[in-house]
C-alpha cells in the first residue's frame, strides 16, 4: 500500500514537471519568438542559462498602417549621438520601406506629459533597407530641450520609441567569424590602446534584454583590445543561426563588478554577408575609408585609384548627407567595384577598419587603409599589384607594407583648385608625419589591434618600410580654409571628439596652433609649406588630361561630369 502511495507521489511530481516545463517553453515561443528547436537548444546548452523572475519581453510598440494592417513596424533601437538621434526601424519581410517624406520626428516638450502637445520635425534622413528590411531614421536634436519619444506617419499613426542608449557606452556590432567566434565593437571600455587585456575580467552574454533577462547565455572572453572583444560562442547559437540572423537575440559584455553593457549589436554570420575565404581572392587590391561629407572629393581618388592597380573599394559612411550615395551609385554605373556600408558610430576609426579588414579578407589579397584626402604616389611609374610583388617575392612572410604620408598645405591657394587635389596642392611638410599601410587581412592578429594606419599581425608575420622613392602617400591635409573648417564638424577621428572641446589637445587630428575655434588664421594659404612637390601632379596631368578638352576625368563643367577616362 505505501509502495502504491510513494509511486502516485513520484507520478504526480513528475506529471507537475512536465506541465510546467510545457508552460515555460510555451511563454518563451510566445514572447521571444524563438522556435522550440531553439529554446530547447537554449535549454539544453553546457553554458546554462540563468533564469530571473524578474523577466518580461522587450519593450518595443509596433505601429499598424493604414495601408498595412498586418505589418509591424518596429523602433527596434535608439542611440544618442552627440548631434542627431539614430532610430533603427524594423520592418517585417512583407512591408514596404517608408521614405523620409512620409514620416516626422516626434518631440516631448519640455516639462510636459505625454499625453500634451508634441513638437514633430522631419528626420534628417532615412538610410539603409535592402534585403535586411532594416532603415537607420536620423532625427535631429531638438531646439526646445526634449528628447524624440516617437516617429510619426504623415498619412496618421505613430511608431513609439524602443529602447534608448548613450553612444558611448554601447555594444553597436557583432559578428560570428569564421572560426565561429564573435567579434563584439564596444563603445566606452576606454581600453588603452595596443595593449591586450586580461580575459577573465570580462564574459560575453547572449539574450534578449539584459536589463530584464529571462534567459541568459555566458561565454568567455578570448582575447579583449581598444573597442573589440572575442568571444567563444555557444553551441546553441551556433546551431541556430539561420534563425539568429532573423531574430532579436542580442549580444554583450560584462565587465565583472561594474556590469553589461547596454547592446544593439546581433550576431550575424560572417557568411550571411560575404562569400568563404578562398586561396586565391578576386581582387589582387582594395581599399577601406572612412569619411564623412566627402562626397566632393571621391570621383577623383576612386579614378586615380583605379589608374595604379586599386581594384575594389569599401566606404564606410560616418553619418554623411552630402549625396554620397548618388555620387557612388555614378561610378558603380562606371564600372567601379564600390561598397558603401552605413557606420553610423562616433568616433570609431579604428574598429571600423578592424570590421572593414574581416569583411575585405574573402575578397582582396592585399587592402589600403586610408582617408579620401590621401593618395598613393609611385613616382617610378609602377602599379600597386607590381610594387607589392617587389616587395614580397624575397620574404614570404611580408604582410604588411608601409609607406611614408607627407601632409600637404594651402600651397598659396584661397579657393579650392578645380583640377583637384593632386594638381592643386604642390607644397608640403618636409618630415613625413606618419605612415600608413598595405596589409594581407588574413594575417592580422586575431585581436584586431590597429592604430588607423597600422595593424598588429600574427606573429609567423612581418612588415617592411617602401623606399620613399618608391611609393610615398600625398596627404592633402591642409586644404583651403573652405575645406578645412569642415573638419570641426566631422568626428571620424578617433581621439578628438568635439574639436570645440580642451581635449586632448596634442593629438595628431588636430591643427598645430589653431586651437578650438574654426576661425581662419589670416596666413592659413600659405602655412603648411616647406618643400615644393610637383611630383604626384606631373604623372596625373601626364596621364589623365584631356588634350582636347584640357580637362581632368573628375572635373565639373556646367554641372555635367567628364566622362571618365581610366589609363591602364
């Protein structure tokens, strides 16, 4: 009789188990999304979750259209930068993109409820969509001291704001490498850089909201550095990640005993954006920027480019809105191998050359890193593909190549020259202020670590110094005040916030002794110059003038553009 008790007993036990696992796995489809294979991949994953009560699902209002009663759209992020607000809108597969005519920015105004007047304003720009079905609404900052709560469609209903974040505390990108490690970009580590830290003072965290977590994966840190972090990644994820690139699943970093760090950032698959790294890449040579508002200037350095051996380019576009996608979308029409990729984050250089290197490693043998104002001078008429061949066929084991950049002045002019920066500018520096290079992405450390112009490699790896007879880099620095005083608006830099800002005063970014204030020195034409360079002008008029027309392939001629004349 008491046997028969004690099994009822174990019965019921196992009976109240199994219904209430049922009703965990229940919730967790119905609030995250995620199907059972993950959730019981979740479930089941050596690294085991930690459970909280205090869990609830994402804070994200959709806004149901008129015209789309069954799509949701969502403000799935915003991020705070310093002069406009990010909104990062998700769209469901079915929908239409919205254009930024048909929205406004909503604004709370100050001291007041949400359920007073609001102030709306247009966005600034919408960008992005595609495939992804994801669009970045640039707001701008509000003149009556509010913050956006929302945006609002023009033709009635309104999208509630998401989640909202600092810039400069932020996990803003992930991806899972190759090797099937995460790379996180982290802003606000404040990391000394080129220096490698210790591992076991941070973990990785995988879920859904880190404020109020239900499920929680960990994982270790492999190697941390400046803004990025490695981090082995769990098997579940793994294993789902044809759903993962679809889903809300996010990732971060803890620093123990300080906390995680607020996140963005889904890891998306190297793969689900690029090819497999093979033996022998497409391109022989290519090259990453980053600018902001440089759209004048890059018909010029793409053809020149292209002249000596450049065969693709990838653009990192800071928060531009000078037209820069038209003035791309002119010369893939060209047949120029163009990439813009949206990299909206402040003051991030450095790791955006880190996540351009893994992008550019399935695709280039050899990648520049360099800025839209700085060109490639071989001045014993060689192509970069043969100067790199020289370069490398004595030591096998070269993978990055440096060159001298010498900085460029006014050169005596008050206008910006209409033949380009090449013709233009003729008188520089006389000491190179720093160098840049030509790397093998495939032979940098795994941590990343760079400096803008320079990478660390693996240790199997070398470098070697080009003869500056051989190839030097024109650095057209100190243009024309016109051009100049643009670059207190523009953050790209990475050690120099606000230019209006007491900081770090000494930092190479900045102009020798003028100081805060963009107010033109009354000598600024003639400052800069030391030594008289002809030498990158001569080939390029050489080469690229039209003896007809006596024009260059970039010059503008009542608002028509040359047509483009490439010498091979």
């Amino acid at each position: 009789m008491k046997d028969r008790s004690r099994k009822r007993q174990v019965v019921s036990l196992w009976s109240r188990f199994f219904w209430c696992t049922l009703v965990v796995v229940f919730f967790c489809v119905l609030f995250t999304g995620s199907s059972l294979s993950t959730v019981r991949l979740l479930l089941g994953e050596k690294l085991h979750p930690e459970v909280l009560s205090t869990w609830r699902p994402p804070v994200m209002k959709a806004m149901l259209s008129d015209s789309q009663p069954n799509s949701a759209v969502l403000i799935r992020d915003t991020v705070i930068l310093p002069d406009h607000v990010l909104l990062f809108l998700e769209y469901p597969h079915s929908a239409r993109l919205f254009t930024k005519e048909e929205m406004d920015c909503v604004y709370l105004l100050a001291n007041s409820s949400s359920s007073q007047p609001q102030v709306k304003q247009p966005p600034d720009s919408i960008d992005g969509g595609g495939d992804a079905k994801d669009q970045i609404v640039r707001c701008p900052l509000s003149s009556h001291g509010s913050d956006v709560v929302s945006l609002a469609m023009k033709s009635g209903g309104q999208i509630q704001l998401g989640p909202t974040h600092r810039w400069d505390s932020l996990v803003y990108e992930a991806m899972i490498d190759y090797d099937n490690t995460t790379i996180l970009f982290v802003k606000g580590l404040n990391l000394r850089p080129e220096k490698i830290y210790n591992t076991s003072r941070f973990e990785c965290l995988y879920g859904w909201d880190f404020k109020r977590p239900k499920f929680i994966l960990r994982s270790n840190v492999i190697s941390i550095a400046q803004e990025i972090a490695r981090c082995q990644t769990p098997l579940s994820i793994l294993s789902n990640q044809a759903k993962l690139n679809s889903s809300s699943i996010k990732v971060s970093i803890r620093v123990k005993g300080r906390g995680t760090f607020p996140s963005i950032a889904r890891p998306v698959h190297q793969q689900a954006f690029e090819s497999d790294p093979i033996s022998r890449k497409p391109n022989e040579m290519c090259i990453c920027t980053m600018l902001r508002n440089q759209a004048r200037f890059l018909k010029e350095w793409v053809v020149y480019h292209a002249h000596i051996g450049v065969e693709r380019w990838f653009i990192y576009d800071n928060n531009s809105d000078d037209e820069i996608d038209s003035v791309i979308e002119s010369l893939v029409e060209s047949k120029y191998n163009i990439s813009r990729h949206l990299w909206p984050w402040v003051k991030t250089q450095e790791a955006g050359f880190a996540h351009c290197a893994l992008r550019a490693r399935a695709w280039c043998e050899w990648v520049g890193f360099i800025d839209v104002d700085e060109y490639f001078h071989l001045p014993t008429g060689l192509d970069l593909p043969v100067l790199i061949k020289n370069q490398t066929e004595t030591f096998t084991n070269v993978a990055e190549i440096r060159a001298a950049c010498h900085s460029f002045g006014p050169s005596g002019l008050k206008e910006a020259p209409p033949q380009g920066v090449m013709v233009g500018y003729t008188c520089r520096l006389a000491i190179a202020e720093r160098h840049k290079s030509i790397v093998k992405p495939e032979a940098l450390n795994s941590s990343l670590i760079n400096v803008v112009h320079h990478f660390h490699l693996k240790d199997e790896f070398r470098h070697v110094n080009v003869d500056r007879s051989l190839m030097v880099i024109n650095h057209y620095k100190y243009q024309v005040w016109e051009v100049f005083k643009q670059k207190f608006q523009r953050r790209v830099a990475t050690y120099v916030v606000d230019w209006q800002n007491e900081q770090n005063v000494g930092s190479k970014d900045r102009t020798p002794g003028l100081g805060t204030r963009p107010v033109e020195p009354p000598d600024w034409f003639s400052r800069f110059c030391e030594v008289n360079d002809t030498g990158l002008r001569d080939r390029v008029v050489n080469n690229f003038l039209d003896p007809l027309t006596n024009l260059l392939p970039w010059q503008e001629v009542e608002g028509i553009m040359v047509e483009q004349k490439v010498l091979r």
